[in-house]
C-alpha cells in the first residue's frame, strides 16, 4: 500500500510578536503532551500536521470548545482567550512551514 504524504502547512499568520507569545503560550500548556516546538516525540499527534491548524474554527473548536475531549484533549477555555489561542495556532503553523 502506498504511504500518505503530509499536506502541505497552512500558509503562516500574524505577526512575530504574535507568534512569539504564541510560542511562549504553547511552551506553558501544550508542550508537555505535544513536545517542545510543536515537534512530537511520537505519543501524541504532531501537530505540525494537524489538520485542524488549517482552520481558526476547528483549531479553537478543539483547544477551547473540547471537541476532543473523548480522546483526551483537554479544553483550555479556563486559561486561554481567543486571541491567545489563535496566537498558539500561529505559532504552530510557523513550526510547520520551517
């Protein structure tokens, strides 16, 4: 069978103060499950390539709404604001395109 092949990242968004407090935002709350600069140590998905960085909506669908919290995906709507998170998706999606 033939391997899938990533997509390609999202075009990046906002601006590098924007995605530098994005990284720091990320560094506090997600780095620990997701791995330090967006890079995943394998357990949990990588989410460079997620599809959902693609979109602000499924982004903070999951990450604020807990559109995933079947599969152990916290909601962080008690400690980050949109913005914040739309920073934190930034920052993300400025990993992907490295």
């Amino acid at each position: 069978p033939e391997m899938d092949t990533a997509a390609p990242p999202p075009d990046m968004f906002g601006t590098p103060e924007e995605i530098g407090a994005g990284a720091s935002l990320y560094t506090r709350y997600c780095s620990s499950c997701h791995g330090v600069g967006a890079i995943s140590g394998g357990t949990l998905p990588d989410l460079r390539h997620s599809a959902m960085i693609a979109s602000s909506d499924a982004f903070q669908g999951v990450v604020l709404a807990g559109a995933m919290l079947d599969t152990g995906m916290a909601s962080f709507e008690e400690v980050l604001s949109d913005e914040e998170a739309e920073a934190v998706r930034a920052f993300i999606v400025f990993q992907a395109n490295q």
